[in-house]
C-alpha cells in the first residue's frame, strides 16, 4: 500500500479519537463515559495494528491485548456498579 492509505487511516483514527475523548470529558452519564472510554481504547488498539501493518512487524502485539483486556475489565466494573445503583 501507498504511504497516503496510511495518511488517510491516521487522520481518521485521529479525529475518532478526539471525539472520543471529548465525550468522555463532556459526559454526560457515566455510561457516556465509559463507551467513550472504550471507544478511545478501541482507536489506539487500531492505530497500533495499523503501525504493525505499516512496519511489519508484531512487538505492539502485547499492548494491544492489555489495552482490549483493560477496556473488557473497564465495561465489566461500571456495568457491575451501574446495575447495583439502579437497583437500590
């Protein structure tokens, strides 16, 4: 692929971050928050695979299966605590 795909890709994932983050920041729930949060997380874990794609090579492999585990532990603890203040 041509340097300009990548270009492309690097914009995109820029300005999803960004809008990510300012949701995050913005909120207005905690459940806002936290699909921005892992809507963040997803983004880098997909500008890391595409650094992998460009380099060719593999070493960004493990951070980004901490980075998809992190984000899974995220959505698991706040659907936990959200479900047991609606309850009370």
């Amino acid at each position: 692929m041509t340097a300009w795909v990548f270009i492309v890709i690097g914009v995109m994932l820029t300005a999803a971050a960004i809008m990510a983050l300012y949701r995050v920041i913005r909120g207005p729930s905690i459940l806002d928050r936290m699909i921005a949060s892992d809507m963040l997380l997803t983004t880098i874990i997909c500008a890391l695979g595409a650094e992998m794609v460009y380099n060719s090579h593999t070493r960004s492999l493990s951070a980004m299966l901490v980075l998809a585990t992190t984000a899974f532990l995220g959505s698991v603890v706040v659907a936990r605590y959200v479900s047991r203040n609606k309850h009370s």
